[in-house]
C-alpha cells in the first residue's frame, strides 16, 4: 500500500469514530467528568499504550508520564490535545491538555543536555444536576474529590481542578545511559453546588477554592539499545489549603471552614522492552496509596501496552489494557469503583514538523455511571520547530 493510502486510511478511521460517537443523553439527571486524574492520563500516544509510559515516554506528554522523558526530545514542540466524549455536547473544557517544550542549551552544564516544558492540565472537571443517593456511583465520586460534600443531595455541581506545570529534565550529552526529570505544579481548585441535601430540604450553596504546589519527580535507565527501565513519583508532599463556604438560602449565614487536605502518594515502575526495529512491549506498575480528605486509599493498577512502528510508511499503530489489582478506598461506604479493565486502540501519524495521534478506549467512570460501555476519544495536534 502507498504511503498516501496509509494517511487517507487513518483520517478515514477519525471520521467513522466521530460518527459513532454522535449520540446524545436524554437522561434528566446529568453527570459528566473528563480530566488526567481518572485514571486515564493525558497524551493519545502514551494513553493507547494502556499509560504504559513510565520507561517509554519520549513526547512532551513525558511532563505527566515521566518528567525524564522530556530529556530525549531532539526539536522544540508544542502540542494541543482534545478529548471527545460519547455526549460530544457534554464536553467541558476545549482542550485536556497545552504544552510548549524547550531544548535549554543555555542551562547545558557539566556535560548535561537540557530541556524544559510549560504545561496546562485539566486534572478534573465534573458537572452534574439532579438527585443522587449515597450509592450512586456518582455521588460516591463526587464525595471523593470533594471531602465533606453529602452523600445524599439533589442539585447542581460544577468542579474543576487545574495544574499548570513546569518541568526541567537532563540526560548527559555523550553516551547517555539515565535521564532525570522534575516537576514544580501548581494545582487550583473551585467548585459551586447549589441545591437541596437530604438530611433537611433548605436550599443550600456550597463554594469551595483551594490551592496547593506540587513537586514530582523522574528517573530512566537506559540498560540496553533495547531495554529502558523507569520510575515516577507524583505529588511527593502535595497539601491543599481549602476554603469552604456554606450557605443557606433562609438564613442567609454563611459558614466558613478552612482544610488542609493531602494528596495521596502516586508511584509507577516501568520497563519497556524493543523487541524489533517494529514492534516495543511496555509494561508499568502503579501505586497510588495514603490519605485524601479523610479517605484511606489504596489503588494499584497494572498497565501494559504495545506499539507497532511501520517501517516504510509514516503510520504507528498502538494497543493496550489497564487492569486493577486493587482498588481500596476506606470512608466511602461501599465498594468505590468496581473492578474494571480497560482496552486502548490508538492510530499515530508522523511527518517531518507536524504528529497527529488519536486514541479510542471505553471512559471506566462514565461507563459505571451510564452502566454501559462509554467510548471516548483523544486527539492531538504537535508541531516540532
């Protein structure tokens, strides 16, 4: 097949998915959410590969996979990344992910080359309204990411966790056999309910802002030409100070609180393994452990992923699954989130200063609240200059 049949080919396959995906939700009770933090990532490329990504990533996305990978990057390059949901009309934010990257040769110093990268990441939006119980997924999700909300309540939400990021890796110019990489975030937070709880029926609004800086950080070691070994660290000592304002509609007084809410530790461990000049295997392991807000968790995923790079033509085809092994999150009251496991389909297309990736996977928060398969996809844009 000619290198021109492989480029219609793939944007022939972007079309039909956007066609499958133009259905709409007629449901009076509405509840949406997107963002890195659910457990997908961010990055077509790394999310095809299952986020796989720990060893192997070498994009910009690296600013979330592994800040290390940044160090392997040969051109400057910014990259637009845009999720597209089953309710392409429930979409909240334009994009899932901006970054621009640097090659650094004015911070080059004792024989270390240098690269930098400027990041923005919608960690977390979520909007609903309408009634939820205490063991609706839904409300279970909700208590999670927002401590102290009720269990039981019957209005509108709207939440939104940002992270804007800068990331500085290094790797040695000669002969380099690890890279490093870190990360400084800083993460804001906002969220509005207005509605009813179940405990009395006095309209009730809620407002919360909180802030926080976090520092993660990232390592390779590059065993082989083919056998890359990896580790990353998220939110090392990541504390949020929270302001929550409560206010009911016939009293008219408002409650103000102050928090100080932890995030929980998030360690992966990775390999990837070339096999051929065509065919890379990837494998990671996740650990995402401690407190947040009052909830004790303990989440552990497995993440494995590979990717078959056509040699005489642009196109690069990916595959991979995450699989749980156990997810645990004590103060809830239920089971939080089902065991679940899900496959990822990706298509990436190459030419000298511009990449396009697309990935289709099954959306595990959304399919447990519609209770039934919800596709989504990620496309991006970069340009290398």
């Amino acid at each position: 097949m000619h290198k021109g049949n492989h480029s219609h080919l793939f944007f022939f396959i972007i079309q039909i998915i956007f066609i499958l995906f133009c259905t709409a939700s007629n449901d009076a009770r509405t509840f949406h959410a997107e963002g890195s933090d659910l457990f997908m990532g961010v990055g077509p490329k790394e999310m095809a590969l299952g986020g796989a990504a720990s060893a192997g990533t070498n994009t910009i996305y690296s600013v979330y996979w592994n800040p290390a990978g940044l160090a392997e990057l040969k051109t400057n390059s910014w990259v637009i990344s845009r999720q597209f949901q089953s309710d392409l009309d429930s979409n909240l934010n334009a994009f899932n992910f901006l970054g621009i990257s640097f090659l650094s040769p004015w911070l080059n110093i004792g024989g270390l080359k240098s690269t930098i990268a400027f990041s923005f990441i919608p960690r977390i939006y979520a909007k609903s309204s309408g009634a939820f119980s205490e063991d609706d997924i839904e409300s279970v999700f909700l208590r999670f990411l927002l401590p102290s909300f009720p269990s039981n309540f019957d209005g509108d939400l709207s939440s939104k966790t940002k992270d804007y990021r800068l990331t500085w890796a290094v790797t040695p110019k000669v002969d380099p056999t690890w890279s490093f990489g870190f990360t400084v975030s800083r993460i804001e937070c906002g969220s509005t309910f207005c509605g009813v709880e179940a405990e009395d029926d006095e309209v009730t609004m809620y407002s919360a802002n909180a802030a926080a800086v976090a520092v993660n950080m990232g390592g390779k070691y590059f065993c082989t030409d083919d056998v890359t070994f990896g580790f990353n660290i998220k939110d090392l000592d990541t504390t949020l100070d929270t302001e929550l304002k409560k206010v009911s509609k016939d009293s008219l007084e408002e409650d103000i609180s102050f928090h100080k809410i932890s995030f929980p530790r998030d360690v992966t461990i990775g390999v990837q393994w070339r096999y051929s000049q065509s065919l890379y295997y990837s494998l990671d392991i996740q650990s995402i452990y401690g407190d947040y807000g009052g909830y004790v968790m303990d989440i552990g995923l497995i993440r494995a992923g590979l990717e078959y790079r056509a040699q005489e033509f642009p196109l690069i085809y990916r595959f991979g699954m995450i699989v749980p092994r156990k997810i645990e999150i004590e103060g809830l009251g239920r089971d939080p989130f089902p065991g679940f496991a899900v496959p990822t389909l990706g298509l990436g297309w190459m030419s000298k200063y511009m990449d396009v990736d697309v990935v289709f996977y099954v959306h595990p928060l959304m399919s447990l609240s519609r209770k039934t398969l919800y596709p989504s996809l990620d496309l991006d844009f970069k340009y290398n200059f």
